[in-house]
C-alpha cells in the first residue's frame, strides 16, 4: 500500500482542512482509509485523469490489485477488462454528475458496477468512486427463481383444469390456459380485476363469495363447492369449485388458489345412470305386477278344478281362463326373452318372401280380442297392388301387432284404430299406425322406445306392460333394415307411428299378445261379496271360487263401476283391486267409505303391488287388509271366515 501522503491526493481534497492545519488534515485521512478498510465492499477511485487515484483492502483481495495499479487506467483491472465503454461510461458520470450501473462478468462470476462522481473541497467534481458488489449468488437466486417460476407456469398451463390466483382482495393474481380458454377472457381482462368483475360480473354469487371469504379464515384452509352457472360464454355448467389457501412465508396476507373442474358430462351420467337404476327398480315391479295378474285367476281356477262339486262346464270355462292367462304369461316372457337376445345379438331373422297384406291381417287378427273388448273400430287401408319384402313373416307379424296392441292399451272404449300402407321412394313402404287414445306428452317422444319406458303408470291409468313392447319393434325394425319414428300432438291427442321398410329386401321377427274376456256370475250365499278387478278372467275366476265356497258374488272393472257397485249390492265384503281404471282402487275406497252405508263394508285390497310403502298406501285409505296377487284362495277363505260383523281396525296382510 502507497504512503497515506500519495494514495489520497484526489480521494481527500473535499475533508482536508478547512482549518488549514496539516495535521489536523493528515489525521482525517488516516482516519478515512482506516475507514474503508474496513468496509467489504471493493471500493477503486478515479481521478479525473482516469487513471486510479486509490483502492481499499477488500479490492485488493477480491480484485487481486497490487500498488502498481496505482495511476494505471481501471480497464487494466482484470474484472473490468471486457468493460469496452468503460471509459466512456466514467466520462459520461464527471460530465452529468449522475451515477450509473452496469453487471460485469468475471469469470463464472458476476459483480454489479456502480459508478458514481465524488465532489471536491472546492465543490468540483474531483473524480469517481468505483464499487463491485459480488452478485454471483444473487443473480443464482434470481435465476432459480425465474426458472421455478416458469417451471411452475409450465405445469398450471400443462393442467387441463382452469385454474387462477387470487389476492387477499379476490383480485387475479394470475391464471393459467386452460382458465382463458374455458372462460373465454384474456390476461389482459384479468390480471389485477376482482374476480367478480370479469365478464359482466359472472362470477358474482353469494355462494362463492362465502367459499373465498371461507377459504382465507384461518380455520378454513381448503374448501370445496358445486355450483351449476349459466355463463353467457359457455352455457349452463355444473362445476365444481375447489379453493386452497396460500400462504406466503413473511407476508401476513394470504392468496387463494382457485381451480374449476367442469362436471357437466359427469353430472349428466350420473342423471342416465340414477334414471336407468329408476327405471330397472319400476319395470321389476311391474313385471311382479304383470305376472300376477295372469297368476290370480289361474290359481282360483284350479282351486275350481279340484272341488268335487265342479261340473263339466265350470272346469271348461277354467280350462279356457287358464289357456288365456297362460298365454299371456307366455308373452310377457317371450317379449323378455327376445329384448335380451336382441341386445346380445343372439335372434336371428328367418327372412323368405312374404306379402305385406298376410302378415298385417295377421297381426290385426292378432289383436282383434283386444279390440272387441274396448269396442275399438280398427280400419286397415292397403294398396291395390301386392307389396313384397324379404323379411322374417313371424317377427314383423310381432312388429305390427305390438303397434296395434298399443293402440288399443292406451285409446278409450269407442275410439279408432288406422293402419294404411304406402309404396315410397327409394324403393320402401310406408306404414302408419294411427289411434285416438291418449296420446304422446311431448318430453316423452324422444325416449318412447327406450327400454322399460311407458307414457302413463298412474294407477288410473294402468294398461299392463312391461314398457319393452315398443323397444322390440324398434329393434325388429333397424334389423330389417328399416325405421320406425312416432308422433303425437300431445296428450289426449292420439299418437302415430311410422314404419319405414325396404321393399323385397329386408325386414323383421314376430310375436303377439291378445287380452282376456270375462264374464260375471252371481248367487245368494252366506256373505255378500264384490270383487273388482280389471282383468275381467282375475274378477270371473274369483268370483267363481267365492260363489263355489256359498257366497254371493259381483263384479266390477273399474274405480267408478266398483263404487256403484258397491251402493246397489251394498256387500259385506269389497274385494278391490288397486290398478283401475277411470278411478283407482285406493279412491274408490274413500268414496266408499264417505258413504253411510259404506262405513261398515270390509275393504280388501287385492293387488300385485306388495311393498311396505304399497301397504300403508291401502291403510290410510280406509282398507282393511291387504292381500298380494296371486291371492293364496286358503289365506283369503281364512281372512273372511275371521270376519265378524264388526269391520277389523287394524291392517291384515
């Protein structure tokens, strides 16, 4: 190190003396470059010739700098070498007495250059001060910062799921893609905005501001929340919320990160799946219910069989109950057996050359039972002309008698029934099925043939069916090659569908049901019994094994039927079906209980619905017991021998 008397000609001229004593002077110095020696900083000052006037202890250790560098211009300073305007940069300082920076590279390292002038006793700009800070570390930090950063914004943009941060204010801090593109907003309409300010205050709903405010309490550090919003730019949404707190290592304020999880798809399958798991649960009920029925009268008539006192005509006529319930029976599970194999690709068509004509008077003879039943006029409308198909005759005679089965279920007693046939182009017939019953509702068109699916299960509607019957012509008919589409106006309006087949090509496999008859018997006995039910073999048969037992029987077939019935019989015992039609079993049993001469009959429910539900449904309005089809003939015989004269206050069955 240069003696104190050289080393601080320019650094000292603004402190020497202003008392003009030399000593006093020199101990300022000293005291100066004790000072700077101790600071850890690499201090280098330039004279005003550019050459290096002084340097403290730590720009000797960091800078390697040795006496010689003394009056040497500071570009031969290692760590400034590669600085080309460095002369100019300390110019530019003296001349505008402004400080300036620049980071220099050395070796792997890097210093931070500030240049900055330092005044002289004379108020003149003496020169200028030379500081190197190490920033090697620093800009490591600064570096591994920006790369966790980006490294982090790589992965939110790779995330399918939008997602933003949010301020202890709620204002967007950032967002990633997938957020922008969901909600189609910018960055530039985001960052800084409240969120319930973006879009036309899309987001401002009480609940999601409970879920935030939630989020940043202390108590609350995740939460969740499942919102469905209408948001003008995507539509209805169900999405499901997820907000975490973020804290942030010596900032007292918290941010929220917010992620949006759009739950619409899964939403809507869990409806499918939740309306399919309804609609399993109601067909195996019905199909309880429909095989019941059938069971009934086939159980009372071969308890009539076995009676000694049965004569030849009584068994007849139970024979032929028993071939019509056995016959629907059949249908029911032939119709179950065909959707399964349909749907396992396991039925093949038995195609030929048949004519359309035989296999639509087929089927129409098919379903004349029915119809004479409900007084229904059908009218068949064909072409002149023969119209071939190369189609399974069985399998389409199934096809059109399931139509007009239809067509019969569901039109009033009176009403009208069209089938017509029509060649059309490209070369295809055409055939409607039309009706005047009860029609089509509108959101029901679209999923008419869907499996187990039936328009009206209302008690006072009840038809039978399993809700398969127009799911096999629709699939009878795609595998034939054709199509089948239905139309209404609406309820009340009738309905009509529409079958489309390739001509002398292919078409489809068949099946049928037709319905029961019945007939009513009465006779003066021990106990005065109506029995309602509209299945007319069920009433019959029943009615017969009473009257058999030395009862006096009646029948009726409907809600409104069994309450006339039971004023002009008036009799001791009411057997009542829950599934009628016009007025069901359950009102029919209020109005007949409103009545004085009612208030003291015995109201038996007799029905295939069995469940806990089906039987507090029959106590509260007004039966006494309730029994399930098919009907045990000893437990009920046992049911009306423990009758008194009293009615019974507590539910049997």
């Amino acid at each position: 190190m240069t003696k104190p008397s050289t080393a601080t000609d320019g650094w000292s001229s603004d402190i020497s003396g202003a008392h003009g004593d030399a000593a006093r002077s020199d101990s300022v110095r000293a005291d100066l470059i004790g000072i700077l020696d101790t600071v850890d900083l690499p201090i280098i000052v330039v004279g005003r010739d550019f050459t290096v006037a002084r340097f403290n202890r730590a720009a000797t250790a960091a800078l390697c700098l040795t006496p010689s560098n003394i009056g040497q211009p500071p570009r031969d300073i290692r760590v400034l070498a590669d600085l080309m305007d460095l002369e100019k940069l300390c110019a530019q300082v003296i001349a505008d007495g402004v400080p300036c920076r620049r980071e220099v590279r050395h070796g792997d390292g890097w210093f931070l250059l500030r240049i900055a002038p330092y005044t002289s006793r004379d108020h003149q700009i003496g020169g200028i001060v030379l500081t190197l800070t190490n920033v090697t570390a620093f800009r490591a930090s600064i570096e591994q910062v920006i790369y966790e950063r980006e490294y982090t914004k790589a992965i939110l943009n790779t995330v399918i799921e939008p997602l933003v941060v949010l301020d202890a204010d709620l204002r967007v801090q950032t967002a990633n893609r997938a957020f922008y593109a969901m909600f189609r907003v910018s960055r530039d309409e985001t960052q800084g905005v409240p969120l319930y300010n973006l879009k036309n205050h899309d987001w401002d709903t009480p609940r999601l501001w409970t879920l935030l405010k939630a989020t940043l309490s202390d108590n609350n550090e995740f939460q969740t929340l499942e919102v469905e919003h209408n948001l003008p730019a995507i539509g209805r949404r169900t999405l499901l919320l997820y907000a975490r707190r973020l804290s942030r290592e010596g900032n007292p304020g918290h941010m929220i990160l917010l992620a949006f999880q759009d739950i619409s798809e899964r939403k809507q399958a869990e409806e499918v799946l939740r309306e399919a798991d309804r609609r399993k649960d109601e067909f195996l009920a019905t199909l309880a219910h429909e095989l019941r029925g059938p069971l009934a009268p086939l159980r009372n008539m071969l308890e009539i069989m076995k009676r000694a006192d049965a004569h030849g005509d009584l068994i007849q006529q139970a024979r032929s109950t028993m071939d019509r319930q056995l016959g629907q029976m059949t249908r029911l599970i032939d119709d179950l057996l065909d959707v399964s194999r349909i749907s396992r690709g396991r039925i093949e068509l038995k195609r030929e050359r048949v004519e359309l004509a035989s296999v639509v008077y087929q089927a129409v003879e098919a379903c004349r039972p029915l119809a004479e039943c409900h007084n229904h006029e059908v009218n068949v409308t064909l072409p002149p002309e023969p119209i071939h198909l190369h189609a399974d005759p069985v399998r389409l005679a199934q096809v059109f008698g399931n139509l007009l089965n239809n067509g019969c279920k569901y039109t009033q007693p009176g009403g009208r029934i069209w089938l017509s046939a029509e060649l059309a182009r490209p070369p295809e017939v055409v055939v409607k099925i039309k009706d005047t019953g009860m029609g089509i509702p509108p959101d029901k068109l679209d999923s008419i043939f869907g499996m187990f699916t039936q328009v009206d299960r209302t008690l006072e509607r009840s038809q039978g069916g399993l809700g398969i019957g127009l799911t096999l012509v629709e699939r009878l008919v795609e595998m034939h090659g054709g199509s089948v589409e239905a139309f209404s106006e609406g309820e009340g309006r009738g309905s009509e569908f529409v079958v489309r087949l390739p001509v002398l090509i292919d078409k489809l496999q068949g099946q049928q049901p037709s319905e029961p008859t019945g007939n009513e018997q009465t006779a003066t006995t021990t106990r005065r019994i109506l029995v309602v039910d509209d299945n007319r073999d069920g009433a019959t048969s029943l009615a017969m094994l009473l009257k058999l037992a030395g009862n006096e029987t009646y029948t009726a077939h409907d809600g409104l039927e069994a309450v006339e019935a039971a004023e002009r019989f008036r009799p001791d015992v009411v057997l009542l079906d829950i599934g009628l039609p016009k007025l069901n079993g359950r009102d029919a049993a209020r109005h007949i209980r409103q009545q004085p001469w009612g208030k003291n009959m015995v109201l038996v429910a007799l029905t295939g619905w069995g469940q806990e539900e089906d039987r507090r449904k029959s106590k509260d309005a007004g039966f006494d017991a309730h029994m399930v089809k098919p009907v045990d003939y000893a437990a009920l015989n046992k049911l009306l021998v423990s009758l008194s004269s009293e009615q019974g206050g507590q539910l049997i069955g």
